[in-house]
C-alpha cells in the first residue's frame, strides 16, 4: 500500500506541475504525502532484520526502495531546476523529461511490487540471475568455438589439407 500511496502521489504532483500551467497550490498535498511516504519506504526497508528475515530478502528490498526513491529524487530534482524557467507548452522536451521521469518512478514502483516475499524466493531469484549469465557466457564461448571451427575447416579447404575434424574431435 506504501508503494501504491507513492505511486498516485507522483502522478498528482505531475498533475498538479504540468510544465504547460503548473497549480503550485495544488502541489503541496501531493508533495508533503510524497515526503512522508519516501520517509516511510526508507525506515521500513532498513529495519527489515537480516538475521531473521534472511539477507537476500533483506538487500533485495533496500535495492527496490533505493530504486524507487533514487527515481523519485530525479522526478523532484527536475521540477526543482526547472521551478524558476518560463512556462512553455506540453510539446517541449522539457514535458516529456518529466513524463519520461515520472514514468520511471511509476516503473520503479512497479519493479519493487514484485518484490520476493521470502528470503528462500529472494535466493531463488539472485540464482536465476547469476545462472542467466552463466547461460549466456556459455552460448558465447560455443558461438566463438564454432566460429573458429569453420576458420580451421576454411584455412584447411585453401591450403588442401582437409583432414575429418568430426573425428579428432571425437578423439
């Protein structure tokens, strides 16, 4: 529900900020709820015990909150920077820097609600990862044996010694 609370608080900012005709007024709410809650998310993703909750499950939630709240710093540095620019129309790059920041806010959000609910789920998840990469190595390293097969097997056609490379391969 914390996430959800952050979530609508950013799209009211962004609503209450639209660079075409900012409602500064309006923007207080969201931005005080906003603050609250990013305080919330923090103290809630520190006091989570390793010791008793397990450490994967422990870093996999400070990972998601400091996505979350490293998004949500960008979005309120940009309105910040840009608090004292003349107001232009919703078509300016300036705009879509915002939608593009609240988007990742909203994505980050989105990415910390899939959260493991388990440190055994959070240990599940790392070793998928980690395995994903090793897939990928390995598919990497057959791809550059097969490409320096076929030079072998090249070189050999040119210079006429063609030997079968299935059998000293097989040897």
């Amino acid at each position: 529900s914390l996430l959800s609370l952050l979530y609508h608080n950013t799209t009211k900012l962004g609503i209450a900020l639209k660079q075409s005709s900012p409602t500064y007024e309006a923007s207080i709410t969201p931005a005080k709820d906003l603050a609250a809650h990013i305080d919330a998310l923090a103290s809630c993703a520190c006091s989570i015990d390793g010791g008793k909750h397990g450490r994967a499950l422990t870093r996999e939630i400070r990972w998601a909150a400091e996505e979350v709240v490293g998004a949500l710093a960008s979005l309120l540095r940009l309105y910040m920077d840009n608090a004292e620019t003349t107001v232009v129309d919703d078509t300016s790059a300036g705009s879509t820097s915002y939608l593009a920041r609240t988007g990742a806010v909203h994505e980050a959000v989105d990415r910390a609600r899939g959260v493991a609910r388990s440190n055994r789920e959070a240990v599940r998840k790392r070793w998928e990862i980690v395995l994903g990469g090793v897939n990928d190595c390995e598919r990497e390293v057959e791809d550059v044996a097969e490409e320096g097969r076929e030079e072998r097997d090249d070189e050999a056609e040119r210079t006429g010694d063609v030997t079968d490379t299935d059998d000293e391969d097989a040897d």
